[in-house]
C-alpha cells in the first residue's frame, strides 16, 4: 500500500510560506470531509518525510475524518423503530471504518459473510482455499458445499438500492439451486412485494438504510420462515447500502452491540496496519512536524 492510496500532499501558501500538508479525505452523502496535518513549511517534502508523517500520523487522520463524517450522517437520517443518536453514530463509523479496512487490506468480505450462515461449518479460510482450488475439504459434505456455491452465485447478483420482487425472487433461485423447494405463489408474491414496496418507501424517504435492512429481514422470517433468505437480504441489501454486516445479526440489540465490540477491533486493525505499512525509519529526523 503507497501513501497516495491514502492520503495526498496538500501545498498552500500562507504568509509568504509554502506549507505542505497531509489531507485525508472521505466523499459521502454528496459532501466532502477532510482532515490535513502540517508536514513541513518550506521545501517541498521527500518521500521519506511524507512516509513518515503518514505513520507518525495517518492513524489520527483517517479516525478523524470518519468522526466528522459519521457525525454529519448520524444527523441526517429518519428513525423508524430504534431512535439512539449514539446508537446511529456507531453505526455510521462503523461503515467508515469497514470501508476503510477492506480497501487497505484488499479482504473481501464474500467469506466473512457466507461462513456466517446458519448450517456452514466451513471456516473462511476452507471456503476461500475450495474457491481457488475447486477441492472439497475432508470430512465435508456435498449438500453444505452447494449451500456454499449458491451463496456465492447470490453475492454476485446485482442487486440494486431499489429491490424488486424479481430480484428476491432470483436470489431465492440461486440459494436454492439444487434443492428441493418449492416456488412462491401468487399469495407469496403478494405478501413479498408489499414488504419490498414498503422498503423501498422508507429508504427513499431518508430512513436510516441499516435499520430498514434489520426491518426487511424481520418481516421476510415472519411470514416466509425461511432464515437463509431473510438473513441473506440483510447482508445483501446492507451492502448495496454501504454496511458490511453477517448473517448471524439477528435483531436491532445484537447489531447494536455488535458494532460497538467491533469499532474497537477494526480502529486497532487500521492503527497496525498504518502503522507496518508506513514504518518510522529509527533515527529519522525531519524538520518539522507540527498539528495543525
């Protein structure tokens, strides 16, 4: 990972001075958030010095921005069921963050979410070795490794932010494949696409997208029972919407908390990975490296 994957060298002149900064940006809800920090007054900066104000302080700037960014867009949403402004400002720096950790790790979340499914035993790592290598680990099952093939054919359907009652309707197809399930009839599709209506209605009325996720699962278990679908959508439409969630959320509470525990972990991922990823050379020295 380059420093320019990150970040960008900001030149200004203030005074007379030439002062060059380090910006990090976040573009979201059509705005722009953006913290800088001071690298140098004078000459331009060498790699070395950007580098190192990259690892001495990328960290503060990347928590930062996410901070500036998921309190404006805790702000703007409607609350249908679960109003908490604490609550929602977690949410929001969650999805900052998730973004942010996947773009500097390249993980893809495809493994995360299906070894989360109920009925996978499969770890990530199995799933994403019998990706690559198209072999079945020992002492595993065909029925289970075609649950695996058929959530990741689901993954790869492009589903829109607008759902419609054909786009359920194929992914509960693909999950399905090869299993013995019946299609929706007509009173099933009725009952399905007023649930999707009423989805589609609350997104585009500003509600927040990960609470009306939550509410489009709950209500696809209760009149279809069937946990693989409704807990697919979630993850599915969630991530359509920006949020990186697993099949095993199960309600509001455990979202909630769930998010919190992991807000910790990912800021001390990211606080690592700048930090090995820009090393501060022992002994280096540079002029200046004043806050600003």
């Amino acid at each position: 990972m380059k420093v320019e994957d990150l970040f960008r060298v900001d030149e200004r002149l203030r005074n007379g001075l030439k002062k060059y900064y380090l910006v990090c940006e976040l573009f979201s809800s059509s705005k722009k958030f953006a913290v800088s920090h001071l690298i140098k007054t004078g000459t331009k900066p060498t790699k070395s010095e950007i580098i190192r104000s990259a690892g001495l302080f990328g960290f503060d700037l990347e928590t930062n921005t996410i901070d500036k960014a998921a309190k404006y867009s805790s702000e703007i949403f409607n609350f249908d069921k679960f109003a908490s402004d604490d609550d929602f400002y977690e949410i929001e720096k969650y999805k900052y963050l998730t973004r942010l950790f996947f773009k500097m790790t390249n993980e893809p979340p495809r493994e995360k979410i299906i070894s989360k499914f109920h009925g996978i035993t499969f770890s990530e790592n199995e799933i994403s070795k019998m990706f690559e290598s198209g072999k079945i680990p020992d002492g595993k099952f065909l029925p289970e490794v075609n649950l695996i093939q058929n959530l990741n054919s689901s993954l790869n359907y492009p589903l829109h932010k607008k759902i419609t009652l054909r786009s359920v309707e194929k992914i509960r197809e693909r999950l399905y494949n090869n299993f013995d399930v019946k299609e929706f009839d007509s009173g099933n599709q009725a009952v399905l696409e007023n649930i999707i209506s009423e989805f589609n209605k609350k997104i585009s009325e500003n509600y927040h997208p990960l609470e009306q996720c939550i509410i489009l699962s709950e209500a696809l278990f209760d009149n279809f029972q069937d946990r693989i679908l409704a807990s697919f959508i979630l993850c599915r439409t969630a991530l359509v919407l920006g949020y990186f969630v697993t099949p095993d959320i199960s309600s509001w509470e455990n979202t909630v908390e769930f998010i919190k525990s992991e807000n910790e972990v990912l800021e001390k991922a990211v606080r690592k990975k700048i930090s090995s990823e820009f090393k501060v050379a022992s002994g280096a020295r540079q002029r200046q490296l004043d806050c600003f």
